[in-house]
C-alpha cells in the first residue's frame, strides 16, 4: 500500500493491521497540514462560550486564566510533539502507543484508552447537539413568524421545528458520507474550510459589538444568579443570598470547564504529526511545531477578541446565554443576515472538527 509505515516505526502492531488504521496510511503531508488540523481541532464550540466565561469570572481572573491556558495548553502540546518519535527509530502515533511504552503492554493500555474515550465521546456529543443548534438557530432566525409573530409560524415553530433532536439528526446525517474519508490527508480541504470558518465567525462575533459600539455602561459584576442577568440592587433576603453564593459558586466552575474546553484538541496531536513525514536528518517534530506555533497565533486571534471585546459590550448579561451567537440573536433585526451566516460558518468547522478529532 502506497506510503505503508514500515514495522519498524510502531510500536508491537502488525503490517496488516497498521495498514487497515487512517492513521498510518499516508506520511505525506505539508507542515501546513498541521497548521489547519489543529486550528479546526483546537478553535471549537468552546470559543463561542468564551465571553459567558469572562461574565462569569469577571475581568482580571477571566483575563488571567485565558492567557495563563493558552501557556500551558501551548507548553503541554509541546511536549507531545516531541514524544512522538522521544525513543529512535520509532513513531508513538497514538496516545495508547505512548501509555504503553511509558507504563507497560497492558496497564499503559488501561490507563490512556477509557480516558481519550471519555474524551472523544464527550467532545463528539458536544459537536453533535452544537451542530444541531447553530441548525436550529438559522432556522429561528429567518423564519418570518419568529420575528413577525404570526402565530401561524410560531405554532410551527414550537410544535415541530423549536426541538433540537430534529436538527441534530439532521447535522448528524451528514457525517454518514464524510465517515468515508479515509485518513486525515483526505479530508485536508475539508479540516482547511473548517479553520477558516472557524476564523470568519469568530470575527463576526467581535465585530459585531465593534459595530454597534459601546453606548451605555455595562455591569462587569459577578452574576448573582447562574445563568441569569444579576438582580436589582439593594439587600437580599438570606436564603436568597445564600442561593446566590451557590449560583456563584456553579458560574465560576462552569466558566472553567468552558476555558478548559476552549483549548481542547490535544486529543489528535499525536494523529496530526503521525501524517508527516520524517527522517533521522528532520524528524516530524520539526514540520509540526512549525504547523502547531502559527495554528496558536490563530487561537490567540479568535480567542482573545471574542472574549474581551464582547464581554465589554454587554458586560453580565451574557451570563443568561451559553454562547455569544446565541445572544447575539437577540439582535437579529439588526443582524440576521450576518447572524446566519456566522451559524453556516460554525456548522462547516465543526463538520471539519468533528471529522479530524475521531
């Protein structure tokens, strides 16, 4: 099979059975194969949940914590990159290739395996009921009931179209023809509209408060409910002070997990590099960190300016929403056409991030 991995590079696989997995298919790939990979594996749903963060967290810890993850996540896919080929003559393509060569045969293989399991099935429902909302979003948006309220279209609306499990079977079937694609090399244009998406509706989503400006003063306070834009001030009885803390308490480990979810995508980094080639005069990792520095540019310019410049425009009221497209929506006598588009947008990188991060 053209660009068979020879035995020797993996670690206790047979031929036949590297040549039915997409990892080891192909090594043929540019460094700017991995550029695009992980900018559509890294840049994901989490992006969009990245202002609800900064309401929930507030100005300083939300700043903090993006530039102290953007740090680490750099730093840990780092050394991925260069434990791919850490021990000459061979190439850990996979994360239980790793576990096993560190741990041993059998306890490497328990210890990794239910992890990135967790992982994969955790990060691919995400995509799934994403997908099927940015759907529904477009839907809602130009569906003239909606915003004229007859209610004609409204009881259509809400009778057959307002459930999200229609439109993710309707997102979900069409990963029933890209499942096709063999390896990661296949779907290179596809994982290349996917990051460029990723890049165009994350600028929507900050160019629209540029837009619109910044016309009347925002409260940058913590929510005192979860989920809810903060109460009238003044005191508050002390049960209800008390469920405030709560709430509180809650915003704060969800604005975490959202951070923490925004720079995923090290779940493929040993697959991405395992498709470039590589020789003892210029092993992989040199072609990788080149693809993965330039994708973390890219995450810093999608991230960074949706979080702040969005927090600034509309302050705690984003903490009512989970993500800022959402929220925009509410303006979408404003911005309906550039709204939808920006849900098209989503839907094509999270086809492409779904397709590279299984």
């Amino acid at each position: 099979m053209e660009g068979h991995v020879p035995l020797g590079e993996d670690v206790d696989y047979n031929g036949k059975l590297n040549d039915l997995l997409p990892v080891t298919a192909t090594r043929e790939a540019k460094w700017y194969y991995s550029t695009f990979h992980n900018v559509t594996a890294i840049v994901s749903a989490g992006v969009l949940g990245l202002p609800t963060a900064m309401a929930d967290l507030t100005w300083g810890p939300g700043i903090v914590l993006l530039i102290l993850s953007w740090v680490i996540t750099l730093f840990t896919l780092w050394q991925m990159v260069e434990m791919h080929e850490i021990v000459p003559g061979k190439r850990f393509d996979r994360y239980h290739e790793l576990g096993q060569a560190a741990f041993g045969k059998r306890l490497g293989l328990w210890i990794v395996l239910p992890q990135q399991l967790l992982v994969e099935v955790g990060v691919d429902i995400v995509y799934m009921v994403a997908g099927g909302q940015a759907l529904k979003n477009i839907y809602m948006l130009n569906c003239h009931g909606c915003s004229s309220k007859n209610v004609g279209c409204d009881d259509i609306a809400e009778n057959q179209y307002e459930s999200a499990s229609l439109w993710i079977l309707i997102y979900g079937s069409v990963h029933l023809l890209l499942v096709h694609l063999p390896n990661l090399t296949s779907i290179a244009a596809l994982s290349l509209a996917a990051a460029i998406m990723s890049v165009s509706y994350s600028t929507i989503a900050w160019a629209i408060p540029v837009n619109k400006g910044h016309h009347q003063p925002q409260d940058y306070h913590l929510p005192q409910h979860y989920g809810e834009i903060s109460p009238a001030p003044g005191p508050q009885p002390p049960a209800t002070a008390n469920a405030h803390t709560a709430h509180q308490v809650l915003s704060i480990l969800n604005a975490l997990g959202v951070i923490a979810f925004a720079y995923a995508g090290h779940n493929v980094v040993l697959e991405i590099q395992a498709t470039l080639p590589s020789t003892p005069e210029r092993p992989s990792k040199i072609a990788m960190w080149r693809g993965v520095v330039w994708a973390y540019v890219i995450v810093a310019a999608c991230y960074f300016p949706v979080a702040i410049i969005c927090y600034w425009a509309y302050g705690n009221q984003l903490a009512a929403y989970s993500n800022i497209l959402q929220f925009q929506g509410t303006l979408r006598d404003n911005y309906k056409g550039i709204l939808t588009a920006a849900n098209v947008m989503f839907i094509i990188h999270i086809l492409g991030s779904y397709q590279v991060g299984t």
